[in-house]
C-alpha cells in the first residue's frame, strides 16, 4: 500500500477475532429502539449542497419521526418537559439556543459534552433556525431516553460503557446491519484512545453519524439495491458528511 496508509479497520479493532461476537437478537425486542427505516433526526441531502446539513423542513409541520417520538410521551411526562423547557426559555421566545438546551437538559438528569449536545439540536432542528420549539425539544427529549434505555439493556457487565460485542449487537438491533470489519474501521473515529469500547456519548456521537450517512447513501439508492455507483464529483461532494 502507500506509505503511511492503513487498511480499513487496521490498529487495535483487528486484534479480535469474528468469533467473539454474538449473534444479535430478533428485532423488536430492544427497549427504546425505532424499527429499522425509522431512525430519527436524518433529512435527505439535496445533491452537491454539500456544505449543508440534510435538507430543510419549512413548513409549520412536524416531519412523522419526530411525531412518532412525541406519541410515546405520557401527559405526566409533557407537564414535567414542559417544566424543563419554560425554565430556560427565559425571554419567553418560544424557543432555546443549544446553550439553554444544554442546561435543559442538565435538568432533566441528561448529561454530556456540550458538542455532542450541539449535534443533538441539529438532528431535531428540522428549520436549521439554531433553536428548538417546545414539540422538537419534547421529541429530542424522549429519543435521548430512548437511546439511554437502549445504551443499557446492551451494557450487559454494566460497565458504563459498550464493548465491542455489545455495540455490534445495538447496532444491528438499531438497524445498522454494518460487518465486523466496518464497524472496527469506523470506531476510531469514536474511541479516541483505542479503549475497544464507547461511553454513551460517544455511542450516541456514532448513531448520529451512521444515521446521516444512511441517509445520504440512501439518497443516491433511490431504487433500494443496497449499493450505489458514485462519480468522483459526487463522492467530493459527499465528503462534508464523513467529518
């Protein structure tokens, strides 16, 4: 190969063999978790507005995932939301920037680094406005629960943080039917000190990501094979998604 480039999924990741991975189980059973297709927060990129987050929603409605989040929140739940929300809302806009979001969130015992919750308000800011209603923070809200719930039915040593066995197995039951060799070539990118494992933000930080790039290889598999044939135009201007 060239001098000083390493094969996808070269480094600690390859130390393990196929072997030691469980099977996943059946879908459906994993608390929190949207079938597969369903995965919130991930719009269709408009071709080469590469320097843009996924598309727009300018319209007054709510896009179905984030409908079908807020469906799952009790009346019990919305009050005490609501509660969090209008205590930061302090000017009475209506809305909340990603810094009162992140205190918002503090609030509500939901705690990580604030630039995982700057990618978390662009995922649910449909408008790109840089702020967040009280119905896209009610749906942030219970996907972040969601996700939670999830990150620990798969922590099954209860270690706080996911191996690589257990996050293959989230992964798969999330929808993201990616290989051994795909996922190893993909955590680096996470795991920034090559500990073979994730904590919840950095597993959220990947979901964030595998869900933007399913998205865009979805946008170019407009007839649904699984593959895509890109032109070197194209797959530059693809780039920005990959960061």
């Amino acid at each position: 190969g060239q001098p000083g480039m390493q094969q996808p999924g070269a480094g600690q990741y390859q130390s393990q063999s196929p072997g030691q991975f469980q099977q996943p189980g059946q879908p459906g059973q994993q608390p929190g978790f949207q079938q597969p297709g369903q995965q919130p927060g991930f719009q269709q990129p408009n071709q080469y507005q590469s320097q843009q987050q996924f598309g727009n929603n300018n319209n007054n409605n709510p896009p179905q995932w984030q409908q079908s989040l807020s469906n799952q929140v009790s009346p019990q739940e919305y009050q005490q939301i609501q509660k969090w929300f209008y205590a930061v809302d302090t000017d009475r806009s209506g809305h909340i920037d990603v810094n009162e979001l992140h205190q918002c969130l503090s609030m509500g015992g939901i705690k990580f680094d604030f630039n995982i919750t700057q990618k978390v308000l662009q995922v649910f800011d449909e408008d790109r406005s840089g702020n967040i209603g009280l119905n896209e923070f009610v749906a942030l809200h219970k996907f972040l629960q969601n996700m939670i719930e999830s990150f620990k039915f798969f922590d099954q040593d209860n270690s706080g943080t996911l191996d690589t066995n257990e996050l293959l197995q989230a992964l798969h039951r999330a929808g993201y039917n990616i290989s051994q060799h795909a996922l190893f070539s993909a955590l680096p990118k996470f795991d920034s000190n090559r500990s073979g494992s994730l904590t919840f933000d950095q597993y959220l930080d990947l979901c964030i990501y595998f869900g933007n790039i399913r998205k865009l290889f979805s946008f170019y598999d407009k007839f649904g094979t699984g593959r895509i044939t890109l032109s070197f135009d194209q797959l530059i201007a693809c780039t920005p998604y990959f960061k």
